[in-house]
C-alpha cells in the first residue's frame, strides 16, 4: 500500500451508503470490491443494472471496474480499506438494530487481515468504540457517517458538503487517501456529475463523529416539524404560511433548506435515527424531550391531514392518491408517509386508486394499495386527488383536466405543491396543509 495511491477497498453493504461509496472510490481511482450477501443484487450489479433506481448509478457501474461478490475470500483479497455500510433498522424497541453490523463485522475479523475498518453504517455513540476494543482490536477502527440524501446519492458522494471521520491520530492519513480525490474534486465529470467546492475532511473521536450524524439528522426533524408547526399556526390564524417561509429564508442565519411543510418527514432514515437517539439518550439517562416531542409532532401531522381529509370527502369516497414514495426522487417507500396514511384511508373505508411515477405494482402491508401505470387512471372518476408526495409533476398538474376527470371537483394538497388560488381559479376546491389565507381565494 502505498499512501496517495490507490487502495484496496472493500465495501461490505451494496444499498445506497455502500453502492454510492464504492462507485466514486471507484471512479476516484481506487481498487474496489462490493460484498453482500445478497446474490441476485450482485448478480444485476454485475450486468450493470442500477438496483436503486439513483440517477448516474447505471452509467457508473459500467464505468468502473468493481468485483461484486457475495465471497469474503474474493472480497478481502487485496483490502487497505474496509467500509461496512450494512442497514442498522429500528428495533420493536426503537432502539438500532445492530445484527447486519456485526455479522459484518465478524466476517471482516475472521477474513481480512488487520487494515483499517470505516463504519458508514448509522450507528449509536460508542459503538465503534466497542468494535475497536472487542471484535475488531487487531484493526484500525473510524467512525466515518454518510450524509448522502436518497434521489441524489451520487452527487452526495461525490461532492458532499463535508465528510466526518472519527478515530486514533494514526488512521487519519490513510483516510485522506481513501478521500483525496473528493476532498481535492480532482476526479473527472461523469453521469452528469461534475466536480464543485472542495469539502473539509473533519477529524474527531469516535464518539464525536457517530453523534455528528445523529445530531444533523435530529436537527434536521426538529426543523421540519417547527415548520409543519407553523403552517398549522399559519392555517389557523389565516396567514399566508409560504410568505413567512420566505421571511425566514431570506435570513441567512437561517438558510432555503428543509423549509417545504406537509404531511410529515419519513424515509428510511430519519424516523429511525429520531427513534434511536431517544433510545441511546435514555439510556444515558438524559431526557431529551425536544426530540421526544418532534418525534410526536410528526405523528400527530400525519393524523391532522388524515383528518383533514375525512372532513372534506364522503364517508367511502373513491379517492387518488398522488404519491407512494416516502419523498420525491426515489422509489424508497420504507416509511413513507404516503403510505401511512392510506394505510388510515383504507381503514376508514375509501378506496384509493395509487400514482407515483417511480413506484409500480401492489404495495405491501396496505390492502388492496396498488401503484398504477398512469395518473389517469388514477384520477380518473376519483371524488378527490390527494397529493401525498412532492413529485415535480403533481405540482405542474393541468388543472383543467383534472376538473374534467375528477368527480367531487377536490384537490388535497398534503405537500403544498399547489398553489391553491390557482387551484380555485381553475374551478376547483382546495384544501391543505398550507391554505391560502381566507380573502384572498373569494
Ligand atoms: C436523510 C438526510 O437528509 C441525509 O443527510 C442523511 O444522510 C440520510 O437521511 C441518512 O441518514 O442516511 P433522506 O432520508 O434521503 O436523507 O431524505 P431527505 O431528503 O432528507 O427527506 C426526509 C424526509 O423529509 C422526506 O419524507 C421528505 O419529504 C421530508 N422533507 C424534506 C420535508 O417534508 N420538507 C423538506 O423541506 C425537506
């Protein structure tokens, strides 16, 4: 191994953390290798099928030269570098659960000879710790969390805003050679991806660095449910929710992102983070009711549109549900609001004819909920449309047409996509999470 040159890297895990790692340490001129236990995965990897559906991932797996393989001897053949990026789901508990961790683990401590083992995986204060004094002492363990946003893994990877590593002083230098050429933006354009600001390689503890992405995610949610809070307030109290959005943007204290209010925040990440660290928080005997109560503001969001709906459609209304997908950008619907509430919607009796434009087929766990080929005929003899997910095109909707096809003439907006003049202007009715203010829809 030589310092500055490239090195042999295994990535264990090929989801979105593991497959986005590997392919801009890939393409950054590193020796790769993508472990999993999953065959069929790696078997469509290796015909140079993206399985996650993230723009640039097709393009990339062709470009590079990564040995997927479900073998630790084939995996560990030449490795400087191991990367566990394995899922760490949410226990009944809430709490993380570390069984993929450290069947990962062990795999890497019984087959690979001593290197240095980067924990990608989201994992509660202390664990690589506990690897780096247990399983893994022979190795040189770093807390290295991902920041990377589903719908835009690639870009995240190659250009993220900041990359966190956490460890002893002597595994600092082969870390920066791992990242040199993200943190120099050297690599060449590709998939659409082109080199942008050189992010700073923050080095910390261990503890520092598995906090650090907890606390950005955790303050990610507390920001989206004080905005989902004051659209509630704005509704209430008649004011115009988008205008006190952009009061508050233009304060560069407080910055444009994760200011879109609506149903409610999911995805694979952020209810589990929320969950783990109250969890690991509680454990340590500090309350942490901020976050306890962002965790219940969420929920109650989601049952405020539920009702919401219920207050404006017929008992057993046939209704279109625009969006399946926990956000737009991906077909990832674990935990998807979109589906929790139909979930409610069902239960209550409506029958829902499904939209997304990236998630297709039966969905599991809600009855009868079915993903359909086209918008219309989702919409199409509907009493309502209700918007469950940002998609770009719900927001460009022709109105008209949807006036045409709908049979109760209602629009719900659970994203504030639409702006419901223009929604009333087209002769149709609006209700949602951010209504205009009274006065100016008459
Ligand atoms: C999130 C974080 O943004 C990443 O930085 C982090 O690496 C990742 O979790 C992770 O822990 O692995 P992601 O789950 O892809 O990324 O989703 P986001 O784009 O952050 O959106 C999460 C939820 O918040 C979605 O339901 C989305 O619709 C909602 N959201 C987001 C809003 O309701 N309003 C906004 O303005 C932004």
């Amino acid at each position: 191994m030589r310092l500055g040159g490239p090195l042999g890297v295994t990535v264990v895990g090929a989801g979105y953390v593991g497959l986005a790692s590997a392919l801009s340490l890939a393409h950054g001129g590193h020796r790769v290798a993508v472990l999993d236990r999953d065959a069929t995965r790696l078997a469509a990897l290796r015909r140079g099928e993206d399985p996650l559906g993230e723009s640039g991932v097709a393009e990339l797996i062709s470009s590079t030269d990564i040995a997927y393989t479900t073998e630790p001897s084939e995996a560990f053949a030449d490795v400087d570098v191991v990367i566990i990026a394995v899922g760490t789901p949410t226990t009944e508990r809430g709490t993380a659960d570390l069984s993929a961790l450290r069947a990962a683990v062990q795999t890497v401590a019984e087959r690979a000879r001593p290197c240095t083992v980067l924990v990608r995986s989201t994992v509660p204060v202390g664990t690589s710790d506990e690897l780096q004094s247990g399983p893994l002492h022979a190795f040189k363990v770093v807390a290295n969390p991902e920041f990377l946003r589903e719908g835009r893994a690639l870009a995240d990877a190659f250009t993220p805003d900041r990359i966190v590593a956490g460890g002893a002083t002597d595994a600092a230098d082969i870390v920066r050679s791992l990242y040199a050429s993200i943190t120099s933006q050297s690599w060449t354009a590709v998939a659409g991806l082109v080199p942008g600001d050189r992010p700073l390689l923050l080095w910390m503890d261990r503890r520092s660095a598995e906090l650090a992405k907890y606390a950005a995610n955790a303050y990610l949610v507390t920001r989206l449910s004080f905005v989902n809070e004051i659209a509630n307030v704005a509704a209430a109290a008649g004011a115009d929710v988008r205008a006190v959005l952009e009061t508050l943007s233009k304060d560069p204290r407080i910055g444009t992102g994760y200011l879109q209010p609506g149903l409610g925040w999911g995805g694979s990440c952020f209810p589990k983070d929320a969950r783990a660290l109250l969890s690991f928080t509680t454990d340590l005997g500090y309350d942490f009711s901020l976050l306890r109560a962002v965790v219940d503001q969420n929920n109650a969001q989601l049952v405020r549109f539920f009702r919401l709906i219920t207050e404006s459609v017929p008992a057993g209304a046939r209704l279109a549900l625009l969006g399946l997908a926990f956000k737009s950008g991906t077909r990832d619907t674990r935990q998807s609001p979109a589906i929790a509430l139909a979930d409610l919607l069902v239960k209550r009796g409506h029958e829902l004819r499904a939209y997304d434009p990236m998630v297709r087929g039966p969905i599991p766990g809600v009855p009868g909920l079915v993903g359909l080929p086209t918008l219309a005929e989702a919409v199409d003899g509907a009493h309502a449309v209700v918007i469950a997910t940002e998609w770009p095109e719900f927001a460009a909707l022709d109105l008209d047409e949807l006036r045409r096809a709908l049979s109760g003439g209602l629009v719900i907006d659970g994203r504030c996509i639409l702006d419901g003049r223009r929604v009333a202007a087209a002769g149709l009715r609006y209700v949602g999470i951010c209504p205009p203010p009274p006065g100016i829809i008459d």
